[in-house]
C-alpha cells in the first residue's frame, strides 16, 4: 500500500476555534504581533512547539490512573524506571520535571567547584563539545561558567546539502578540540540527537560510534542528549547500511550501548506533558546528582514529578520504539515537505524528525533582515490561517552592535513543529495550503520592526508593527 495512514483512531476530542481573518486582524494587534502573546484559543493550527505537546495514548491515561503516589519508592517509579532500563540500559536513573532539570543537575556536579564553605562555584576554562547544544544545554552550561561548543560536521550548517547524517559530529575536529584544550578541561562530550538546533537532523551509529571511541581513548565520559532518541534510530534503520533488519528498540539499545549516560526530556518521544531524567553508569556521580536532586527537584524515587506522570513515561517509551508510529510520524514531515518545495517553498533539507523549516531568507528576498522577514511570515500565516509558527532568526538570535545597528542572525527560518499524534492529515493539508496562497501573494508581505523589547530572550515578549 502507498498510502500512509495514521496508524491509531481517535478516542477523545478537543474541539478547535476557527476565527476570521478579521478577527485575527485584531488579535495580532492586541498581541502588539507576537504570536507567543496570543491566546492559544485563538490558534486553529498549533506548530509552536513539539514539546510536552503530544496527544497520549488511551494506555498512558488509563497508566496515569494506576499511578502511585507514595511519597518513597512508589510502584510507578519502578515501573518508570524498568522502562528506561529496556531501552536505554544505564545503571542509574534520576527523574526530573522536565529536560533543563536534569541539564542543570547535571552540568553543576560536572563544572563546578566545590569550595571549603561546600558552596558550588562556576566553573572557569572549562569546555563541552557537542554536534549542536540545544538552548536550554548551552544555558545551562555557561550558567555554571563552561563553555558549550558546537562541531556539527560542515555539511549541517547549509539549508540545501542533501546528507542522510546532517546531525553528524565532526570527528577530526573533536580530536583537535580535545588535543587544544586538553581533557583536563572537558569534563564531558555530548551529542544531541536528533540535533534540534540544527533542524531535527539525525547523528548515524557510525558516528555515535567513532565519537565514543575517541571519548574512551581520551578517557572523557560521552553523554547522549537522547530527546528524540526514537526518531533518530527510525533514521538509522532507514538510512543506514546494516540496520535494515534491526528493530528500533535493538538500534536504541546500540546507540545507548557507546554512551555513559544521557539527559532526557520526556516531553519529546516519551509522549509526555512533563517530565524527564538523568542517567549514568558512574556511581560517585550519582551520588553527587542525588544530592542535588533532592535539594531542588525532589525525592530520589520522583524527582519532581507526580507518581502518575511516570506512569505516563513508562507507558509512551513502550509505545515510541513502535516501528509503524515512527514510519508515519517520518512521512508525516515528507509529505509536508515535499509539498510545500513543490510550491516554491524553500525549506531545509532533507526535512527532519520533528519539523519543518522555511527558509525565509530565500523566500521573502524583498524583506531586508532588519525587517525580520521570518517574524514577518509568521505573522502572516497567522492572519491567514490562525496557524501558529515559530521564528528563528534574527528576532531570536539578533544582536545589536555599539551603534545600535541589528546584527543579523545567520539563517531566517521558520520552524513548523509538528505535535506527536496531534493533527491529521487534512490539517496539515490545510497548512500547506495556506503556504501555498501565501506563495502566490507574497509580494503583499511587510516586514516587521521592534517597537519595544526586553534585555534577554526578546522572542518571547518584544512588541513588534508593520513596516508600512
Ligand atoms: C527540549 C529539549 C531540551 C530541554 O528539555 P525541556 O523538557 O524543555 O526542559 C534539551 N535538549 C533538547 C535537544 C531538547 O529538544
């Protein structure tokens, strides 16, 4: 058969509000044009995110009502525990609210000092590599006085070069790395996969592999930051030579395998709301994360979360690994894709796990940068669709220089997230319409300028106008 179906039925529905485009005229307006200032009511279509966005299954709700809520070793922790311990292997599991939870744990134990007072203080010439550090990694490692670097292979970094591996670490650069800073300096190699900075790119086992090694020959410990660790083994069985026959929970369980630990947000392929963990072999490390743990999130047996909530996780891990899922969710991105390059869409590619991403740079080549024409886009398919997209560019990452003139960001683009089990496919057919009108008329796009915007993380709030 061709055509691929959504590979479950819908139980419980959650109705949506459609608006005119008059309406939404006025909401952009009251939302001084930023879509993260609007109602989430108002949005018919949200791709804002995919994360804590999934639809659970009928299983993780029935699960959350057996959920234990005893204080110490509640029978869903075992049960959330057994669950990672399938696919991921690592000796000790420490549960956390959410991803950022387990980072911060994590990288305080790893980089900072402990003084005479037994006070934690920054850390100083202190480097983690990666392919690319997801936000809240970086933050969380120069929050704690390292230094978060990016070695994605060159190949990464270009919208259009097709590479089944996008995601891929370079090689000859971490051994360079490691020989100029020395090992001294880098408590910890990581990889993210899929690499989400970089458009929701996947690392092959190849690379996971070689990456390992040089981290065992130069004696550093290699952590996986594993959110979309079941999208990335999809891309390895479909893309890689050798895992044609493999199941996805025995690729899990190799790439797994070359690690010594990982962060997790379950908010991704766990199909969660909330939650997240930490895991490792090392046991001394474990006993220094506990303690952190347990000042700031929680019980070693909860870490944060409800009894409920890792039942919920243990249940969507069971379901992730499900082979025909993960085929629909990769060709729910093609399809996408394919459709709106067929349109004169320009997006990166090829499309990756979790996302699309219009390259709007190339396809609003009349908005200058300091208009933000991927701000401008988004607005746009928001005044005529009630679609909710997402702008990285140089609203996100734009910086000023002394004069008060934008540096601009390196890419415009907009992300289209796509929420795990959320849409059918006549919505996402709807989205490429509304992309595919907007095509025809582009030339009546403005661009945006900033009228008021705070010091740090100004996606979130700056107010924005027309350009008339
Ligand atoms: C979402 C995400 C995180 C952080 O997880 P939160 O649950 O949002 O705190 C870390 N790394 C990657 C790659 C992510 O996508």
């Amino acid at each position: 058969m061709k055509t691929i179906i959504e590979p479950f039925r819908i139980k419980s529905v959650e109705y949506v509000k459609t608006t005119t485009e008059e309406e939404r005229i006025q909401i952009l307006k009251n939302a001084y044009y930023n879509t993260f200032r609007i109602p989430a009511e108002d949005v018919l279509i949200d791709l804002l995110t995919d994360s804590g966005t999934s639809a659970m299954s009928a299983k993780q709700w029935a699960a959350m009502m057996d959920g234990d809520e005893s204080y110490a070793g509640a029978r869903s922790y075992y049960k959330f525990v057994n669950a990672i311990n399938k696919i991921f292997g690592f000796k000790h599991i420490i549960p956390v609210h959410q991803g950022r939870a387990a980072e911060r744990i994590f990288f305080t134990n790893v980089l900072s000092v402990i003084d005479k007072d037994g006070r934690y203080r920054p850390a100083s010439g202190k480097y983690i590599p990666s392919n690319n550090h997801f936000d809240t990694t970086r933050a969380n490692i120069e929050f704690n006085g390292g230094s978060a670097e990016d070695l994605v292979i060159e190949e990464g970094k270009h919208p259009s070069i097709i590479h089944p591996f996008k995601g891929n670490m370079d090689t000859d650069k971490l051994k360079n790395f490691i020989e100029e800073k020395g090992t001294e300096n880098i408590p910890v190699v990581m990889i993210t996969v899929t690499n989400n900075t970089g458009g929701g790119q996947p690392v092959s086992m190849e690379n996971i592999r070689e990456v390992s090694e040089i981290c065992k020959k130069y004696k550093l410990p290699f952590f996986i930051d594993a959110c979309r660790f079941a999208e990335n083994a999809y891309f390895i069985k479909t893309r890689e030579k050798g895992y044609e026959n493999k199941t996805i929970l025995e690729i899990a369980n190799e790439m797994f395998s070359y690690a010594d630990g990982c962060t997790m947000s379950a908010k991704k392929d766990a199909f969660a709301n909330i939650g997240g963990f930490l895991a490792m072999n090392d046991d001394k490390l474990y006993e220094e994360c506990k303690n952190l743990l347990i000042i700031t999130e929680g019980f070693e047996t909860y870490g944060g979360l409800a009894g409920r909530d890792m039942d919920a996780i243990a249940q969507g891990l069971e379901e992730v690994t499900d082979e025909s899922y993960l085929h629909y969710r990769i060709s729910v991105m093609r399809y996408i894709g394919d459709r709106l390059l067929a349109n004169d869409v320009p997006i990166i590619q090829p499309v990756g796990g979790h996302a699309i991403y219009i390259d709007a740079k190339e396809f609003l080549p009349d908005i200058p940068q300091e208009q933000y024409p991927a701000h401008s886009l988004v607005i746009e398919m928001y005044k005529k669709g009630g679609i909710r997209a997402v702008e990285i560019g140089s609203v996100m990452f734009g910086k000023y220089d002394e004069k008060g003139k934008l540096i601009p960001a390196d890419m415009e683009l907009v992300r289209l997230a796509i929420p795990r089990r959320v849409y059918t496919q006549s919505h996402m057919d709807f989205v490429i319409e509304v992309l595919q009108n907007i095509s025809k008329n582009k030339k009546n796009i403005c661009g945006m300028k900033i009228v008021e915007e705070p010091k740090f993380l100004r996606h979130f709030t700056a107010k924005f106008e027309p350009v008339k």
